[in-house]
C-alpha cells in the first residue's frame, strides 16, 4: 500500500515533517509502549541516528543506521501481522548480504517471534522505567521519604517557581542547555554532544511537534526543564529533563511537579531507559518503576 509521501518497501526515504500526520496516525492506532516510538523522538534523532522510513503491508517500518554502518529496525507499527512483515524485512536483509537486527521488540511479538523459531535476546539497558505517575506526583509513604526530604530541603532554601513551558520561555531552555553542556563537557563526550543536538533541536520545534513541559525557575534564573508528550491513552514519555546539579533537590522538584501537572491525563510516566550507566540505574530504580517495558533484540545472520 503506497503513500504519496513515504516510500515503499524496499525503499526507505530520511524521516521528514511532512511524514508527522502519516507516522502519528499508524502510531495511535498501534497504541506504542516503547519510550522511542514517537514521530518526535525519532525526528529529533534522525540526523545522529540517520532514522529513515517505509511503509510496508499496511504498517510503517522505521530503521536507523549507528556510525558503525550497522543498520537497525525497529518493530512495524499500525499493521496486524508483525511476524509476517518481520520475516520480509529479514529476507530482504539476508538477500542483501547484510544481517539483519531489529531491537525495541516487545510482547506480544517477542512470543510470537519465539513460537516462529527466532532466538530473541533481551536488551536490559535498554527496558523503558514506567512509573504511577500517582506516586511520583505525591511520593506516598516510606519508600519516598529521601525524595520528599530533599525537595522540602530545595523549596525552604530557594526561591522558585515552576511554570509550563511557552515560547518566550523557550530561549531560557536553549541557553541553560548550552550551559548545561559546558557544565559536563559535551564536547568532551560523543554520546553527549548527539544528545544536545536532540535537545536543542526538540527546543527548536516544540511547538511544531506538538509537545510540553515546565521549566523552573531558581532565584529568578532558569534552572532546570523538562519536555515530553502522550506515549499512548495511559501514558506520558519524557523526553528530556535538565536540572542545574548544583542545587539540590532540583531534579526531584521538576520530576513531581511535572507528575502533578500530567496526573489528571495520565496514569503512567515513561522515563526511558538507563542504557546501562550504574548510576543512572540506581537514580531510577530509587523511584520505584511501577513496571519496565521489556525490550529484546532479534539477529539474524545468513547460514
């Protein structure tokens, strides 16, 4: 089934603004779960991650390609019959030479994938933290005492406020993410220095791209934003959230306020994944996930 603007399987076509109503359309009937399959998390990456796109059996395939030349696909979306589409992009790859690997894949493909025979392997660091967005928004009980502590701790000592972010704040956000990264190095860091061009490009288009979030403001200074948008009917995904690591309490402050301000829509946060960095893990596990998207990869090499 063609598109006049989206290529056909086998061809793919770099994801472009003009693709937003199409791929946002396929998404919401697909319902995603995973933290990465939003038009405006993929456009933002497109150019670190080359993200290209084709439609495919009534469905939209996504693939990106990392530095190493290796080319990655993510499960379709919209269609009914993912094995089916799986199994074509498999022998496309295969006909090609070239092995085939597809991450982010999640019940109930995994098991679907399984009976057909494949060897799916778990990706851990790459599991999706969800949270009741209940509890980060009212941190109930004993297992949030440190975290309320610390944000009564940043509310007697500071004088802030947090407000939704709005154009004429959207200068602010650019500015301390420039701060930001000289603040850790980001041209010291690869991983970084993608990361701020994602963010700088996610400030540029936030209208554009239909999302939200709230800023807070220290002393009268920009100090820390957050930016997210609807995952599904349940869910809110955070995109980005930066905070001034000098004061503390900040990053537990902008976290429940943007919980109070998403609460009345949604039950769930999707906070992404740690990518395997120990101390990232340890910061949300502390939260206490509600559940973890659990995410597998599946290679396939030529025999």
């Amino acid at each position: 089934m063609g598109y006049n603007f989206m290529d056909v399987f086998p061809d793919f076509a770099p994801l472009s603004f003009k693709d937003k109503n199409l791929v946002d359309s396929f998404l919401k009937k697909e319902g995603p779960v995973i933290s990465e399959m939003t038009f405006a998390n993929m456009y933002v990456w497109r150019k670190t991650e080359h993200v290209e796109v084709a439609s495919l059996e009534n469905s939209i395939v996504f693939r990106g390609k990392r530095k190493s030349g290796e080319t990655i696909y993510a499960p379709p979306a919209g269609g009914d019959d993912k094995v089916k589409i799986t199994k074509i992009l498999i022998e496309s790859s295969l006909k090609r030479g070239v092995p085939f690997l597809m991450k982010g894949i999640v019940e109930p493909l995994t098991s679907k994938l399984c009976k057909e025979g494949f060897k799916l392997v778990p990706d851990r660091d790459n599991w999706d933290y969800v949270y009741s967005a209940a509890d980060l928004a009212k941190l109930p009980g004993p297992k949030f005492y440190s975290k309320r502590k610390e944000i009564k701790k940043f509310e007697s000592g500071y004088k802030h406020e947090y407000r939704k972010i709005t154009p004429a704040i959207i200068p602010g956000c650019v500015k301390f993410q420039d701060e930001w990264c000289l603040l850790r190095n980001c041209n010291g860091s690869p991983g970084l220095l993608e990361e701020d061009s994602a963010v700088i490009e996610t400030l540029q288009n936030f209208d554009k791209l239909g999302l939200s979030g709230g800023a807070v403001f220290v002393d009268g200074r920009l100090s820390a934003f957050t930016v997210g948008e609807k995952l599904n009917s349940q869910t809110w995904v955070t995109l980005f959230e930066k905070a001034d690591p000098k004061v503390p309490g900040l990053y537990q402050y902008i976290n429940q306020q943007l919980a109070l301000e998403v609460l009345p829509k949604y039950s769930f946060i999707n906070r992404e994944q740690d990518l395997g960095e120990t101390g990232l893990r340890a910061a949300k596990t502390s939260y206490r996930p509600h559940h973890m998207v659990e995410k597998s990869s599946l290679l396939v090499r030529k025999t």
